[in-house]
C-alpha cells in the first residue's frame, strides 16, 4: 500500500518527466514556478528582468495557493500583472512539509491545466 508521501514523490517525478520532455532539462522548482508566473501573465518574452522573474515567481505561489483558498485575485494591473491578497495564513511547516505542499500545488496546477 502506497502512502501519500510515495504517491506525491511519483507524481512529481511524472511532471518532472514531461518538464523534461518539453524543455529538453529537468526543472528545478525556481524554473518551475517561474514556467507557472510566465502561464498566469500570459506574455512571453525574451528577456525579464531579475526583479521581473522574481514578481513572475510570486505571482506563481500566489496563483497556486489561491487553489486552496489561501489567496485570491485581487486585480489585474495596467500592465498586465495579476495582483493577489492574501485570505489566510499558510500552516506552519518545516522544510520537508513546506516543499511537499508545494509540490502537491504545482501538481494540482499542472493537472487542472491539462498538462499531466
């Protein structure tokens, strides 16, 4: 019998896997949230700014925590860029809960995009 932790760890390798398939490189969770900012901006460009790429990755823990009701869309600026508020705290975690909790929301993500 499969526990959660090994069903999340397979499930994750699979994404991984198409992330591979894809770009031609396994993604590192930073590259991976920075895919999900560029999807939920919708304006894909050659270059971003380091202030841009880490706006991108915020606004990708923001979207993906608005799937479970942590966060929720507040507004979409002039430019584009999708403003998030906070509804609630996150759990307390350490590091292992913190990167499963991740992983399970970039799972989700990715799953209700049809990409998995």
């Amino acid at each position: 019998m499969n526990n959660g932790k090994d069903d999340l760890q397979a499930r994750w390798w699979k994404l991984e896997s198409r992330l591979m398939e894809r770009f031609g490189k396994k993604p590192d969770m930073e590259a991976i949230l920075f895919l999900i900012g560029i999807q939920e901006l919708g304006d894909i460009r050659e270059k971003f700014t380091k202030e841009q790429k880490q706006d991108l990755m915020h606004v990708a823990v923001c979207s993906l925590f608005a799937q479970s009701g942590f966060y929720e869309l507040e507004k979409v600026d002039s430019d584009g860029w999708p403003h998030y508020r906070q509804l609630k705290a996150l759990p307390t975690m350490d590091l292992i809960q913190q990167e499963n909790f991740m992983k399970d929301h970039v799972l989700l993500y990715f799953e209700n995009s049809n990409f998995l």
